[in-house]
C-alpha cells in the first residue's frame, strides 16, 4: 500500500509539473499577444525602475476594460495570477479564459469564498509567484479619478512580506490613440512586517497607496495641461 501511494504521489507531482509548464507557455502566448494589441491600441510606458525582479509581487492597477490585463503581462516574465469577480465564470468564454489564466475568482459580498480567495492569493505569493488585484474591484465607468479602494491588498502584502506593485492608467485605452500608464517603484510597509494589524493600520497603507496613484495621473495631467497652455502662447 504505501509503495502505491508513493506510485501516485509521484504521477501527481509529474502531473503537476506538467500543467504548470503549460501555464507558463501560456503566459508567454498572452505576452507576445499584447504586442500585437499594442499596435492597435498603443500606450507609453513610465518606469519608475528598470525591472522588476524574480520575487514575487502584488500589483494594483486601476481598472477601466477587460484588457487592462496586458499591463502586467508586459511587465513580468514570470506568470501573473488575476483576482477577478466570479461572475465572469458565469460566461463560457471568460470561464475558459480565467481558467487559463489560473485567475482567482473573488466574491464581494464577505462570503467564505472571498476569504478562499484571499488565502489562494497568499499561497500563491508564498509560492514566488505574482498575483495582480484591481483595487476598485470593477470597471470605473464615470468621470472620477479612481473608485474608492476595496480593502485586502495591504494585508494580503504585509502578510506575505511582499512588495506592492502600483500600475496607474492615465486613462482609458482607445484604438489607435496613445494611452499613458506609469508603472511604480515596488513599495512596502516593512513596520507592520509580523505584527498584528489593526483595521486602522491597514486602511492606512491602503489610503497611502491610493493617494500615491491618484497623485501620479493628476501629476502628469497638470504637467500635460502646463504644456498644452505653453503651445499656445
């Protein structure tokens, strides 16, 4: 009995191995197709590092169309992992696609499978793998800068010690019209780093992060109106 169950741990492993090479060869498939939607719908991109290294990330990007997931993509080499609504699961297109992302679905209304969610988040950070949380938690449809921010991102990152990612979209992508998206410095919170946090503290570094994003779109839409003004002179 235990030579068998040594038989199919080792069928399982290789199984595993298997599909995470096919997980990885898909992740190199949608960053050569973001080149190819690059050319239709361009954007610059603002580094505030170089690159970015092998560990893992937790990156938060605002939200305005499905393909804001190409941002990530054309950043890490490593495979990203989605936190998306479960209600796309609901489409058979987005069920397939998200299953192929290996995405993790997130419910928002506090149920057991937002905190299945959360925990599949950090197992995968534990693992060195990059996981990307749009913040907002849907699409921003209106006028405003940002939506106000779901909690969880800070604390999913002080737990796992992992450095947070900020991806800001000056705004929304349109075909064959430049689009602007800065991509930050990794930052972190390393006070909080094995303690016990208060939803304060947490709110806190989740205010910080926002606030640090909303400044860098209105930074450079200031700097854009002050160059256009100059033009006209």
């Amino acid at each position: 009995m235990e030579e068998k169950s040594q038989k199919q741990i080792e069928k399982e492993r290789k199984k595993q191995e298997r599909a995470d090479k096919k997980f990885v060869r898909w992740f190199a498939f949608l960053r050569c197709a973001e080149k190819v939607l690059r050319v239709f719908m361009p954007y610059k991109r603002y580094d505030a590092v170089e690159s970015y290294g092998d560990r893992p990330y937790v990156m938060l990007c605002n939200h305005y169309r499905m393909i804001d997931v190409r941002y990530p993509c054309a950043a890490m080499k490593k495979p990203v992992h989605f936190m998306a609504k479960k209600e796309l699961w609901d489409n058979k297109f987005f069920r397939w696609f998200c299953n192929k992302c290996r995405c993790i679905p997130v419910s928002r209304d506090g149920s057991a499978s937002d905190v299945k969610a959360i925990m599949q988040a950090m197992k995968y950070l534990k693992n060195g793998e990059n996981i990307l949380i749009y913040p907002e938690g849907t699409r921003n449809k209106g006028d405003v800068d940002m939506l106000p921010f779901k909690g969880g991102f800070a604390a999913i990152a002080i737990k796992t010690r992992t450095p947070i990612i900020p991806i800001v979209q000056v705004e929304k992508p349109r075909l064959f019209k430049r689009a602007h998206v800065f991509y930050g410095a990794p930052v972190e919170f390393p006070e909080y780093y094995g303690k016990k946090l208060t939803e304060d503290e947490i709110a806190d570094c989740e205010k910080r992060l926002r606030d640090m994003m909303i400044k860098t779109r209105a930074d450079f839409l200031a700097a854009q109106a002050e160059k256009r003004a100059g033009k006209k002179k």
